[in-house]
C-alpha cells in the first residue's frame, strides 16, 4: 500500500510539474519589441540577445534568471531574445528553453535582415552575441559582451 501511495503521488509530482511549465516561445519583430518597451515606460528592461549555439550566451543565461528572479518586484522585464533561425523555434529553441526551465520571457527574433534590426538595436553593434540591452526610461544602454552576475547586477544597478 506504501509502495502504492508512493508511486501515485511521483506521478501527481511529475504531471504538474509538466503542467504547470508553461513557458511559450514567442515570434517578435523589432518594431514589436519597441512598442514592448514604450508601453512600460516606468519598468526597466534588460534586452539579452543569445542564441542556443551561442556558447558564451548559455553560460550567462542563469544570471539573467537570476536577475529577474531577485528584482521582480521592482518594475524588471528581463527580456530573451534569441537569434536562432525561424525554422529552428520548434526543434531547438523550445526544447532548450523547456530542458533549462527559463522563467523570464523568452522570444525568438522574427526578422529577416539581420544588418537592419542589428542597426535598429544598436547602431555601435558589430553583431556578435551575447549582447545585452539595458532600458530605463529614455536611458539606454547598449553591451555587446558577456556577464558575470555581478557585472549584470552592476549595470541593472546603474540605470
């Protein structure tokens, strides 16, 4: 019976920890991530470009949950934004998302002409990734390199 119970509760365990991971990976075109960041103006976003081949952006993803985790209730719209192919949403990007249990939005760039949005971004980015955009209010501030958590906390901090 003990044996039983216990087997029945693991399944519960794992059905709603199943269930209650919802996380969608959104399309997102650059025009729709600015009217996202001009309709909260009194948040502060931090923008992180990465890609799921991107070595260097995998290893600074925890801090960036980390960060929005921490600071959520001050305003903090940690927003990912990968820079994987469209055709790849289904077979890597989810899956990823998924297997690493990302908490903060995560979207998947919908454009087609990476020299446009990369100049619509930052017209100092040379296009590499990691790249992370910190917005607050009219101030912007625009990083092409990776993050310790305590080079990202710095920076959140100085907005």
């Amino acid at each position: 019976m003990k044996n039983k119970l216990l087997k029945i509760s693991f399944f519960l365990f794992l059905l709603f920890s199943v269930k209650g991971y919802n996380q969608n990976v959104k399309l997102l075109t650059i025009n729709q991530l600015n009217e996202r960041i001009k309709n909260g103006k009194d948040s502060t976003y931090v923008v992180n470009f990465w890609a799921t081949w991107c070595a260097p952006c995998i290893k600074e993803l925890p801090h960036f949950e980390k960060l929005g985790a921490e600071h959520k209730s001050k305003k903090l719209a940690v927003l990912l934004v990968s820079l994987d192919f469209k055709s790849k949403l289904a077979s890597n990007v989810v899956p990823f998302v998924k297997r690493k249990n990302l908490k903060n939005e995560v979207f998947l760039l919908n454009e087609s002409s990476p020299q446009e949005f990369i100049d619509r971004i930052d017209p100092s980015w040379s296009g590499s990734i990691p790249a992370t955009l910190f917005i607050k209010n009219d101030k912007r501030k625009f990083i092409e390199s990776e993050f310790t958590y305590e080079q990202l906390l710095t920076e959140y901090k100085k907005l």
